[in-house]
C-alpha cells in the first residue's frame, strides 16, 4: 500500500514533453537518415581497415536488436546470446564447406538449427526470472563454445577455415569488401526494422506485459510461456542470421570469436543504448563496435579510455542514451491536446 | 438460467491453514454478489482459485459449464474470466492505453507476420486495439492523459485504469477485489455507478469489499465468510440481520450487540 500512497504524492506529468527536438527524434524518417549514412560511409573512407571495421558494426548491430527482443522487450536476462551466432555460424560455415554451397543457401538450415537452439534453452528456463535466468544462459552459451572448441565436425579449437562467399552469380562476387558491407548494411537494415516493428504489435506488447507484471499479464489470457519462448524463438533467428553474415565476413569461424566477452559486450550495448528503444540500441551498438577503433591512437590504454566511458554513461545515464519513451499519442487525430500541454510547459 | 461460475466444495490449504474450506456458491448474468468476511476470512485465497493463481486442494470451479479447475490463469481467462487485483497490478511503465489493450490480447486479429510486413490487417487490428482501449478507458469515465505511463496518475485514475483494462477482456465474469479500497466518497459513488454499468452489459460482478455502506448498496446476494468457510449468505436485508455475521465482525456479547451496518 505504500506505493501506492507515493504515487498520489509523486509530481504529476499530465502531458508527454514533446518538445521540438524529441519530435525530430520520434520522426519516422529518422531510420532513413541512418540508412543513408550507412550507405554514404564508404565515400568517405573505404580502406580495407574501415570496411572491416564498419561490416563487423553492422553485424553487431543485427545482434544487438535481436538481444533487445529478448531483454529490452521480453525483460529475460540472457547472459549468452551470443551462443545463437555461434550456432548460426557453425550452421552455415559446416554445410557450405562440406557440401560446396554459397552460405545463401544454408539459411533454411540456419534457421532451423537456430530455432531448435532457442527452443532448447528457452523451454527449460521459463519458470527462472532475473538472476538465476542469467546464470542458466551464460551456462548455456559456455557449453555451446566449450562444445564446438571440443567436436571434430566443428573443427576443434581452430574451427572452420575457408568457408565459400556468400553468392558468385557469374563473375560477380558478393565476396568483395564493399559489396559485402552494402548487402550486410541492407540485410541488418531490414532485421532492425522488423525487430521494431515487432516491439510495436501486438507481440510487443504481450512481452512488454510479461516484463512488467507477470501475473497481470496472465489473468488477462496472456500465456506467459509461449509468449517467452516467441521472444527467446525471435532473438535466436536474429543471432543465427548474425552468425551467417559473420561467417560470410571472416570466411572462419572459430570458438574464440563465441567467448562470454562477446556475450557481455552485445548485452552492454542494448542497456548502454537503452532498453526496449530499437533506436537507442542501434546507437548503443555502433558505440560499443566503433567506439574501440576510434580510441585506437591511445594505444595500451584505449581499453581503459573504453571501460572509464562506459562507466561515466552508466552513472550519469542509466537508462541508456535513449530510452524507450513511455508515452503515446493520444486521442485526436493530430494529438492536439498534447501539443498544448507541450507548449504550456516550455513557457 | 445457467451459471456463468459454479463453484462447488473449494478448499485450499496452505500447510496445515485451511484458508478456503468448503465454499459453495454460484454466480449468473447480471448479478452482482459480495464476498464479505474479516481479514483472513480467505476471500482472495478464493479468488486466486477461482482465476487459477492457487490450484485448489479439492472442489471444482465451473465456467459457463467448463470444468477449469487447476487449469493455467490464462486458460482460466480465455474461458471467459476477468479480475483485479487487491494491490494495482498495472503495468507501471506503460501507457494508460497499452494497459488497456493487455485486456484485448485474447482478440487476436494480427500475428508476427502482419506485424513485421504491416500488413492492412495489421493496420486495420491496431487501429480496432485503440479505439476499444479508448472505448472502455471512456466507460470507467476516466479522465486524464491516456497516452502517458500509469505511473505518473494518481491512485483513483489507475484503479480507473484497471477495470478498464478488465472491462476489455469481455469477459462474462468480472472479479473485483477491493475496487473501493482508498477511495474518497465520491470516488465511490462514481464506482457504485460504474457496477451498474458493468452489470447492464450482461456480465457478472463478484467483488471482494470492506465497504459496508457500498456492498449493501450494490449486492443482490452477500456471501459471508469467515476463516475459509461460508458463514452467511443472502440479501443484504437477511445477512445484516443474521447473528452469525453479527458475531463474526462484532465478536460475541452477552448484551447483545446491534449491526449498525457499517462494521
């Protein structure tokens, strides 16, 4: 009861603070805007170095929505997600080897193997919330490399080398730096639009009720399971697609690209950008991938630059660069109300 | 008439606590019944059975003639069950609206798909999710920013807020424990009405309430209970003048003690 006596004490907001720059923020054309500047990285620098650097952010990126489904949205605590890359991963790089095929083609198989991974690691901890959820999936994502460190099929502790292109369609070869970065930039495009996409339907919301009160959420008819297992289902898809483009940009996959590090960085850039806000994670994940590199001059203490950063961020903003934004628009068909409210404040 | 909620010798134990013990009761369309009793009498325990939250030690809970006895909340939900909870069970960070389209889950109307291709069915089941969130928001006569998170209101609002969200689950069997609680009294004058409303739809209202002066208002039927067993049951009229409630909330006396009917 004592809450709910705060509440009532608690300083009201009765309108959404929208100001100018929060509307530009909110506007729809803004995931163009970073698409076109994706698009335009290479005309400023294409060296080999750079591509490298930005194919490995797109990927990160891809990785980091898929995770914001699981903890930003689902509120499942999944301390080895990166184990859904290494299944995707190993998935493409084994069948395209063996049997000679374009890594394109390994999709379908990548998908399945995925999903099974997310069912098996989804099913048996539905029951667990918060922290011990955490420790089963870093569990988890510590048996899946251990395992591929340790199979012949997998390569041993040296993994997969040589792993064909993506697709040769004649002389044409997605393979080159610049083209794999435009198809990876497209192909990460589209699974972060889906992903916020996803968090505004009818889904979304249904994890989003499971986060907040979970018992809320069932006695409205919410199956709670099904709708946990959907979220860990949906981010493994994404891991496993992350892992395809990863194979396709290396052409090797071994365990050591699937340690908890990688797990903890991509789990650093959903909180870091802001929980359950696609926009904010698609920022946090560009700092965390290229935020290391662009710290390079420091040398031995570019690491200690990094960590001191993301320290600084975290005291000041913990709620990530760009939280999701709690507010809607209301009725009326040009949130009329809202408007005034806004402009009443800022007076 | 059929009952919508059958409930039939339900008991639950808690180790060696009894805290329902046998209690029968039966509820129709439009009728409004109380489950009054002391603290401790096993109201919510009830509640909690009747909506699956607790799996019942024995008994049987009937919905529209469905056994759903021990089945999951959800199930319990979808065969046609709505409840609030005695503490807010909102969900604090999201919108007014989104809180009430939790209640719309079950129609369904878009999947994953439709969702990622925004499809015009997609379209079309989002639009239909917000004008019946603002359809019920409209019938509790919540007033106030809907598109804010239930957090910033102020208590009277998100108890607002929540039967709105219950209301949208159309359900044929609302539940409501302690929908007075921390009300001022024209808040509950607005409430009495509000159950009214509810009742006219067709639905049928169980509450838990501490009001007195309210439940003998609103109820067509007063169970009493008290340390899990069924100890009154009647109209307001019968149960206000039954010595066995009389004794329950006054505690025997020789002298002889009269229901002021505000206990």
């Amino acid at each position: 009861m004592s809450e709910n006596v705060d509440s009532t004490q608690a300083p009201r907001k009765i309108g959404p603070p929208l100001s100018r720059i929060s509307r530009l923020f909110e506007s729809k054309q803004l995931g163009w805007v970073a698409l076109g500047g994706a698009l335009l990285a290479p005309f400023v620098t294409a060296t080999p170095y750079s591509l490298n650097v930005m194919t490995t952010a797109a990927i990160f990126v891809l990785l980091a929505s898929g995770l914001n489904i699981v903890v930003g949205y689902c509120g499942l605590l999944d301390l080895g997600y990166i184990a859904f890359m290494a299944v995707g991963a190993y998935t493409a790089g084994i069948l395209s080897k063996s049997f000679d095929l374009p890594l394109i083609f390994t999709i379908p198989a990548v998908l399945v193997m995925t999903i099974l991974a997310g069912l098996i690691i989804g099913a048996p901890t539905l029951r667990l919330r918060s922290d011990y959820l955490a420790i089963v999936t870093l569990g988890f994502g510590e048996i899946t490399r251990i395992t591929a460190n340790n199979l012949t099929i997998t390569g041993g502790p040296s993994g997969i080398f040589g792993i064909p292109g993506l697709l040769t369609i004649g002389r044409f070869d997605v393979q080159q730096p610049a083209v794999l970065y435009y198809v990876t930039v497209l192909v990460v495009a589209l699974f972060v639009l889906a992903s916020a996409r996803l968090g505004k339907s009818r889904l979304g919301r249904a994890w989003r009720f499971v986060r907040e009160d979970e018992d809320a959420a069932e006695a409205m008819g919410i199956h709670t399971y099904k709708v946990k297992l959907l979220a860990y289902i949906f981010g493994a898809i994404w891991g496993g697609c992350g892992g395809v483009l990863f194979a396709a940009h290396l052409s090797a996959v071994s365990p050591q690209s699937f340690i908890f590090l990688q797990s903890a960085l991509v789990l650093m850039a959903v909180v870091l950008g802001g929980m359950g806000n696609m926009r904010g994670v698609v920022i946090g994940a560009l700092v965390i991938s290229l935020l290391p590199e662009l710290l390079r001059d420091l040398a031995a203490q570019r690491y200690l630059a990094f960590g001191l950063l993301l320290v600084i961020v975290m005291v000041f903003r913990p709620q990530g660069f760009w939280p999701a934004r709690g507010y809607e628009r209301d009725r009326g068909s040009d949130g009329a109300d809202e408007a005034a409210v806004a402009r009443g404040e800022s007076r | 008439m059929t009952a919508i909620l059958e409930v039939k010798d339900l008991q639950i134990a808690f180790g060696g606590v009894k805290a329902v013990d046998g209690l029968s009761f039966s509820a129709h369309e439009r009728e409004i019944i109380a489950v009054i009793g002391p603290n401790g009498a096993g109201k919510t325990s009830a509640f909690n059975c009747i909506t699956g939250f607790y799996k019942p030690t024995s008994g049987s809970v009937l919905l529209n003639g469905l056994d759903t006895t021990g089945k999951r909340p959800a199930d319990i939900a979808a065969a046609g069950v709505s409840r609030t909870f005695q503490n807010l069970r909102l969900f604090p960070d999201l919108t007014v609206l989104d809180n009430v389209r939790a209640g719309m889950h079950l129609y369904g109307g878009q999947n994953w798909a439709d969702a990622i291709l925004h499809t015009p069915r997609f379209k079309r089941s989002e639009a239909m999710y917000t004008e019946e969130a603002h359809h019920w928001l409209d019938f509790v006569s919540f007033e106030g920013a809907r598109g804010v998170p239930v957090r910033n209101l102020s208590y009277g609002q998100q108890k607002r807020v929540e039967i709105a969200r219950a209301l949208a689950r159309k359900a044929d069997l609302l539940l409501l424990d302690e929908p007075a609680a921390g009300l001022n009294y024209s808040e509950k004058q607005q409430l009495l009405a509000l159950c009214r409303r509810i009742r006219d739809l067709g639905t049928a209202i169980v509450l838990i309430e501490h009001d007195m002066g309210l439940v003998m208002e609103l109820s067509e039927r007063i169970i009493v209970m008290n340390f899990g067993r069924e100890i009154a049951v009647g109209t307001p009229a019968e149960v206000k003048a039954n010595p066995a409630v009389i004794e329950a909330y006054l505690g025997k006396d020789d002298e002889g003690v009269q229901s002021n009917g505000d206990a």
